[in-house]
C-alpha cells in the first residue's frame, strides 16, 4: 500500500502524491487505530472521496471483498507508532 498525501496539481487543483510507508502495517497498528486506514464518512479529503468511492464500510461485502478494495486504496497517514512500542 502507499501512503497518499494531498497536493496542489500543477492546474492548481488538489492531488495525491503517493508515497512508500516509513514501515510495514502491523496487527498492533490494526488493533491501535494508527494503521492509516480511514473512514470515508469521516472527512472530504480526496482519500476519503476514494474510500467512499469503493465502498468501504458497505456490510454486505465479503471480507474477501473488503480486503481487495483495501489493498488498492492509499492511506491517509503513516503508521503513528514505531515497531516494539
């Protein structure tokens, strides 16, 4: 996964710039809330638009589902907190 961060688009319109992740997610991550996956209901960023836009949250997906429209879906934040904290 990348990590998307918003940009001002040299026609001055907002766009993401996609970055490597300062370190892998992990499980602690998941469970912590830090893992930089988002909720699109909560904000109108562009990542979030993407997140609406794949429908993630919709319950009547499968986790299989869930997890594909995840994977291709940036960030919206670093991993908060180092490994072995």
């Amino acid at each position: 996964m990348k990590v998307g961060t918003e940009v001002e688009g040299s026609d001055g319109k907002p766009m993401l710039r996609l970055s490597d992740p300062t370190r892998p997610m992990t499980v602690q991550d998941l469970m912590r809330h830090t893992s930089g996956l988002t909720y699109g209901n909560r904000g109108d960023s562009l990542i979030h638009k993407s997140y609406m836009d794949a429908k993630i949250g919709d319950r009547t997906a499968t986790v299989e589902e869930m997890v594909t429209r995840l994977s291709k879906l940036a960030l919206a934040l670093q991993s908060r907190r180092p490994l072995g904290i």
